[in-house]
C-alpha cells in the first residue's frame, strides 16, 4: 500500500513544441488539481508543424526521456503534430502510459456536428497526416472532413501577437477556404490555436461550434490514471507545475505568466543531451 501511495504521487508529464500545451495543462490542472505537473516546451526547436517525420520522432523520443527522469506516471502529449508522427512509435518504445490529444477531440468534434461537415485546422504536418480525418471515419464515415494548415498561428501565439491586429487578419485570411464548405464544427487542431480563441471565434461567426481539444483530453488523463490506480489525492500539489524549457526561459515565462495567472518560472534544458 505505502508503494502504490508514492506511485501515486509522482508527476504528470505534459510537453510540446512551446507554450500551447499549457493550454493542455491548465485544463489537466481544474479537472485534476492534486496533481503535480512537470511540463516541456521545446522553444528552441519549434515550429514542429513544418518538420519531416524523422525529426519530430527523434525530438520526442528525447523529450520523453528527460520527462522519464524526472520519474513521471504518465504522459500527456500536448501537441498535435507529436501525436500525428510519434504516438505509435513512443508506445512501443517507452514503458509508460501516453495521453495524446487527437482522438479525444476527434470525439468531440463527432458529437458536436449536425450537418456531419467537420472542419479542422492544424499545423501543415498534422493536415498531411490525415490523423483526424481517419479518426473521425472510424466513429462515423458519413462525416465530412475538411483541413486547411494554419502556418503562421504558431508563430504568433509564440511572439506573444495573440491580441494583435495582425493576428485577427490571418485569422479571417485562413478561415475564409474553410466557411465555404458549410462546416457547421471546428476543431482547434493545434495546442496553440485556443490562444486565438478570439480572433478565430470572429472569424468563423457564433453559429460554429469551436473544439479545444484539451477539454477533452484532460477527462481522458483523468479516465487513464482511474484506470491504472494512479490518481493522487495528495492536496499539497494544488497549484504544483515544473516548467523547463529549450530555450528562452524569459519569454516563455512571460508568457506563461499570463495563461497561468501566476509568476512561472522555467529552468532551460539541453535537451539534446537525453
């Protein structure tokens, strides 16, 4: 009993290219607050979303190294394109349970649509994946999925532009191709992309339902860690995250400050060394 009691308390392990998967961990945090958290953002690597497959594979490979040797339970894949290339491959390599983000809001999206005409908005590798249309077919082939690559998104969440006028113009620039084929739902297929709420909520109108994918993935974390006994009840871990960085620890503070609500502050990682 006391064994299990200690396996229960270790940490969570979330990562991603940069500051989207706080997005993730935020939720993870209200649905699961006597949790602690260690996150990655790999800063200094991203955008993964223009990378080849061999790449994101051997970055996430290293990431979940560093995040087994901080001895975590489990692991949270905040990043759509990881998820797209790296999940399979990461579940055959590491002894450790993986959360990832696509199938939970694919979900979502199936039991948010009426018209059965999904739109979904991504990074340039998760579009050519087709993960989300695939998993989308598998729960019901009559839905109808249409993807349009977000490049720039990325790089604005992460320049800190997310209220800036000129985020609101490539909002309606990107989504203008997809309206035009009646998607009545849309997925945020990149963790970065809820940053963007508001310009993304104008452009598409009030008529459209908006998926985050990380509502749904931290009640998944939560159904996991039920399952495998290793929920924590330890209530000293209420507001507990570790964050490490591969780049700037600076400006990934600055803006994790403002989507925690509270002084963050990072430790930088050579990440090539795992």
């Amino acid at each position: 009993m006391v064994v299990l009691m200690e396996k229960n308390k270790r940490a969570i392990g979330v990562f991603d290219s940069g500051i989207g998967g706080v997005t993730v961990l935020k939720k993870i945090k209200e649905e699961l607050p006597h949790e602690k958290i260690v996150y990655f953002g790999d800063t200094k690597r991203l955008p993964y979303g223009t990378k080849n497959k061999g790449c994101i594979i051997k970055n996430s490979r290293q990431i979940v190294r560093f995040l087994m040797s901080k001895n975590v339970k489990a692991i949270v894949i905040a990043c759509n394109s990881i998820s797209a290339v790296s999940l399979d491959i990461l579940r055959k390599e590491f002894d450790i349970p993986f959360i990832e983000v696509i199938e939970p809001a694919s979900y979502d999206a199936v039991l948010a649509t009426r018209n059965k005409k999904v739109g979904i908005i991504a990074t340039e590798t998760t579009v050519k994946s087709g993960i989300y249309k695939k998993k989308i077919k598998i729960i019901d082939q009559e839905i109808e999925v249409y993807s349009k690559a977000c490049t720039l998104f990325v790089p604005l969440v992460e320049e800190g532009l997310v209220d800036s006028k000129i985020a609101e113009s490539v909002a309606k620039t990107y989504l203008q191709g997809i309206l035009g084929k009646k998607v009545d739902t849309l997925v945020l297929g990149c963790t970065h992309y809820p940053l963007l709420y508001k310009h993304i909520r104008g452009a598409v109108g009030l008529d459209i339902s908006i998926i985050d994918p990380s509502n749904a993935t931290s009640k998944v974390a939560k159904e996991q860690l039920l399952k495998r006994n290793l929920l924590s009840s330890d209530i000293s871990n209420k507001n507990t995250c570790d964050f490490y960085v591969s780049g700037d620890t600076q400006k990934f503070n600055e803006l994790c400050d403002k989507l925690m609500g509270y002084k963050c502050k990072s430790i930088y990682i050579d990440i090539e060394s795992y």
